[in-house]
C-alpha cells in the first residue's frame, strides 16, 4: 500500500517552499507515495506587528500545527527549525532533519552595500535582539528600527525606503529564489552568530508513528545535520535560553570534529558572554553524543555567568 501523507504548513510563502522540499524529498524516497501540503494559519502567522517575545514568542508558530498532529489532521509538520522551542514536548518529536541550507545571516540593500560600510544614521530593520546587538557591534553608527513580516514584505518594506538595510537569513532568500533579485552581502557566521537552528528543517510528528513514516523519514534525514542542530538546541536549553534570549549559536561538523561557537547578550545588550569548543565527533553521529557536547559548552558558559545575562533579558 502506497505511504499516503498530509504535511502540514504554515501558509506563507517561504514555509509553503519548505514544505514543497520536504514533500519533494518524500516523493524520491518513497516513490508512489500520496502526499498533500495542509495550510495551517497559527496565531503568529496573524500577529504581524506585535513583538513575539511579548505575545508569547516563536511558539506562536508551531501550537496550531502541533494541535493537528494531536488531532490526526496532518501527519507530520514542517518547521523552520529555529521556530521550535529548545525542547520538544514528548507527546511529540523531531523525526527528521533534511539537508541544511546557507546558515549565515545577510544584510540586504538596495546597493549591496556591507553592514560596516553604511553611513551613520542609516535604519536596519530587524525585530531580532540577537541581529540588533550583533550588528551594532559591527557598525555602533545604525539607527535600528523594528521590522516584522514575512521575507517578501520586508524586501518590499526596504525597496519602497522604509529602511536603508534589513537583515534576512540566507536560506530564506535562497529557498524563495529571491537571491538573484536582492542586492545582499552575506555576514561571516563566526562574526556574526546565527540563531539556533537557522537554516534546518524540523519534521515534527508525534512521538509514535507507523513503520511506514517511520521509514520515510529515516530516508530524508541528513544525519549531519541533525548532528549539528541536536547540539545547538541542547546548549540552548542547558543555559535556559528563552524566545526572548539574545543569543546565538552554530555547530559546524567537519572532519570528523564538532566545533561550537556561541555569543549571548543580556537584554539591554551592555554586555555579551561569547565561548566556543571543539571535539572530536561521534563516529556514529548520534544525536545524543552531539547533545551531550552542546551541554558541555552550556555549563561554561553558566559557570562564566551566562545566567546572570539570561535573568536580565
């Protein structure tokens, strides 16, 4: 009997394109399998200007799509994998993580202009705490100016001249096929640190599944990139990091080895707590071996006062 799969999607644009890949996927490994793309508008998807952290952070984007999961009305949901909290309630789970896409942060003009090249004064649009202090790092002279919606909004926010810059992820351009037509320059990750989880896709279903998904998701999975995001999230939740947190974090395997960087602000972004470690990886890559040295890299970071950032923020 042919898999038959309902894969549920928030409606914009980008996270329609996400799901498009992932059914994509599925379809390859799992040929004559049935799938359909459900929309599921969740209560983020409707506040469009208010603060996440204020109305209850990026949860907002994943409570509906989890409810459907729980209610049969989809088999397995799509989510950028940043958007989910740092730990997963267990009536659910991750069931996989496909290929990664570009990890790295991108300031977009409308000349391509860098982000330390713009004149003093220039607005940067962006609602993230983490892109705010990074970029002020990198040129103090910016007025930065709030700026929520989906991709193409923003795009079209910074071409009318709202703004003189915004700051977008990489792979949102990338999987909108928006690159061609946005004059961006993209931001070192090592200088500039992403979000937990940027870039990766995070197949969640319930916690019990038919051998059949079960088989479907095994076959779609990238096990160096559920390597990579196991150990960002677990440093997440090892330091308590909440939607609200002003902090990044990347893990890049590589030969062999994992290596970690983080940075955390407290949240009036006057002071910043930045570590980094490197260990040899999992042979098997194994999720928890990967988990295990993103916790290590938490507790340094805890002993260092990593707390007292987070209870300021």
């Amino acid at each position: 009997m042919a898999l038959k799969l309902r894969i549920g999607s928030r409606p914009s644009r980008l996270a329609l394109a996400q799901a498009e890949t992932v059914r994509r996927r599925i379809v390859e490994a799992a040929p004559g399998a049935e799938t359909e793309i459900v929309e599921i508008r969740t209560s983020g998807d409707r506040m469009t200007t208010a603060s996440l952290a204020r109305v209850g952070g990026k949860g907002l984007f994943i409570r509906e799509l989890e409810q459907a999961l729980l209610e049969r009305r989809i088999d397995i949901a799509v989510h950028s994998m940043k958007d989910l909290p740092a730990v997963v309630a267990p009536e659910f789970r991750i069931a996989a993580v496909p290929t990664r896409e570009d990890v790295r942060d991108a300031v977009v003009t409308r000349d391509g202009a860098s982000l330390d090249a713009l004149p003093e004064g220039s607005r940067l649009g962006t609602s993230s705490e983490r892109r705010r202090f990074q970029a002020f790092r990198k040129n103090s002279g910016l007025r930065i100016l709030p700026l929520r919606g989906n991709v193409d909004t923003r795009l079209r926010r910074l071409a009318e001249g709202d703004f003189d810059a915004i700051i977008v992820a990489m792979a949102a351009l990338r999987r909108l096929g928006r690159v061609a037509d946005a004059a961006f320059a993209p931001l070192d990750e090592r200088e500039f640190i992403p979000a937990g989880g940027q870039a990766a896709l995070a197949i969640e279903t319930l916690a019990e599944i038919a051998p059949a998904l079960e088989r479907a998701m095994v076959q779609i999975n990238d096990a160096g990139a559920r390597y990579e995001t196991a150990a960002e999230r677990a440093f997440l939740a090892a330091i308590g990091a909440s939607c609200a947190t002003p902090v990044g974090v990347r893990a890049l395997l590589k030969d062999s080895r994992l290596a970690i960087r983080a940075i955390l602000f407290s949240g009036d972004g006057s002071r910043e707590l930045g570590d980094e470690i490197e260990e040899p990886a999992d042979v098997d890559l194994a999720p928890s071996a990967a988990e295990a040295i993103g916790i290590r890299l938490g507790e340094r970071m805890l002993a260092r006062g990593a707390a007292r950032l987070i209870s300021n923020d």
